[in-house]
C-alpha cells in the first residue's frame, strides 16, 4: 500500500553520513514502503541537507510500534529540557 504520507520540517543541528558530519537543514518523516528494512511499511526519518545533493543523509527505517515509542521518548526528553530551561531562566 502505497500511503503518501509525508511531513517535511526544517532541521537545524548536525548529521553523519556515515563518513562525516555535515549540517542539517530538514528533515522528512514519512510512512510507506521501507528501502532497506524488511518490513512491510515503515516510517521513515531523512535528516539531510537538501543543498549538498541527495547523498548528504542520516537515515532511519522503524517500526510503527518503534516510532510510537521514540516519539514518546522525544517528548518526555522535550518535557524535562523546557522544565530545565524555564528553572535556569527563573
């Protein structure tokens, strides 16, 4: 099945493409047919930078299931740093 479920979001930090580190300027979530996981469907994350070619990428192929659970680890990691934050500022 063929989805067409794609989000694209600016990202800034840093990546590795295996080689070396480059600079992040997005990255594409999206929920179809994997490349390299044998899976059905996947989502899958591309951070890269669309402004050094197509091969300036760090990519993952997950589970649903794995998703869901980095997910919840991004926002309770989210949480802590903004309680962190908000504590230094006050």
């Amino acid at each position: 099945m063929c989805t067409s479920i794609v989000e694209i979001v600016d990202a800034e930090g840093k990546g590795k493409d295996g080689n070396a580190w480059f600079k992040l300027s997005q990255a594409v979530v999206c929920y179809d047919h994997p490349h390299h996981a044998l899976l059905d469907e996947a989502i899958t994350i591309d951070f890269m930078n669309g402004g050094d070619g197509p091969g300036t990428r760090a990519a993952v192929e997950l589970t649903l299931e794995s998703a869901k659970a980095l997910q919840g680890a991004l926002a309770r990691a989210i949480k802590q740093a903004d309680e962190e934050l908000a504590e230094m500022s006050a």
